[in-house]
C-alpha cells in the first residue's frame, strides 16, 4: 500500500511517461461540443478511454447521447469492437452523465510492468474514438439533424 503522497507522485511520473511515449496532442475537451469530451482515466484495476457527455440540461445530454448511439454498429463494426454504451451513468458527486467506453481490466497504475500495457491501450482506443468523431463531426454538432 502507498501512502498517498507516494501514489500522487506514481500517477504524475505515469501521466510524464505516456506523453513521452506518445507525445501528440489529443482531441480530449478540444470537440467544441460543451461538455462532450474524450478522457483517459487509470486506477490501481484498470484502465479506460472515455467519450463523456455531460451538459447540465438533460434534454441536450439525451439528444448527443442518441446521435452517438445512433452510430453504434459503425463505431462498433469499424472503430472500437468492445465498446461500452451507457446511457445513465452516476458520477460520485451525484451528477448523471452520458458514457461511451472501453476498459483494460487486472492493470494497475501502481505497476510500472503494465504501464506500456496501458499506454498501447489509451494509444490505439483514444486514436479510433479520435477517428471516429472526426468521420462524424458535423452530424454529432447539428442539433438540427435528428437520430
């Protein structure tokens, strides 16, 4: 077990480590969709590549959500084979947010053996969730355009 201090200082030499290992920049909160955004997230079990959608009005959440789904057997069939579609999923804090993912599980951020594990994972996941918005774009920012 690491003291708190020990595993904060881990996880800033992982993150240090990944972007020297891929050292590009990625799309992330950069969609200029409000609150639509791709994440990295790792823990001490597994590790995750995320499209959040979390507007605070829950029409809108709704709306984005189903356009994604929509372009589930795409996304699926052509990008991201495993991915995970979750409607409603529960943040801590309480707030309801909109989820698309893949996971890496019986890794851990505190193993520095699996971290070129992970860092091949975020690489290749967050590169065709990458692929994937940019193909779809302009039909996920239209609002105008139905599912």
């Amino acid at each position: 077990m690491f003291s708190k201090e020990e595993a904060k200082r881990i996880k800033r030499e992982f993150w240090i480590n990944f972007s020297e290992e891929y050292p590009r920049k990625w799309l992330l909160y950069n969609t200029k969709i409000r609150d639509f955004s791709f994440k990295f997230y790792v823990d001490n079990k597994k590790a995750q590549v995320l499209l959040e959608i979390e507007p605070k009005d829950e029409e809108l959440r709704k709306i984005y959500f189903e356009k994604v789904e929509s372009l589930k057997n795409v996304l699926i069939d052509e990008y991201i084979e495993d991915a995970v579609f979750e409607r409603d999923f529960y943040l801590e804090n309480g707030k309801t947010v909109s989820r698309v993912w893949v996971q890496l599980d019986n890794i851990s951020v505190n193993n520095r053996n699996s971290w070129p594990q992970i860092f091949d994972f975020f690489n290749e996941k967050m590169s065709a969730f990458e692929l994937f918005f940019y193909e779809y774009e302009d039909y996920l920012k239209d609002l105008e355009i139905n599912t």
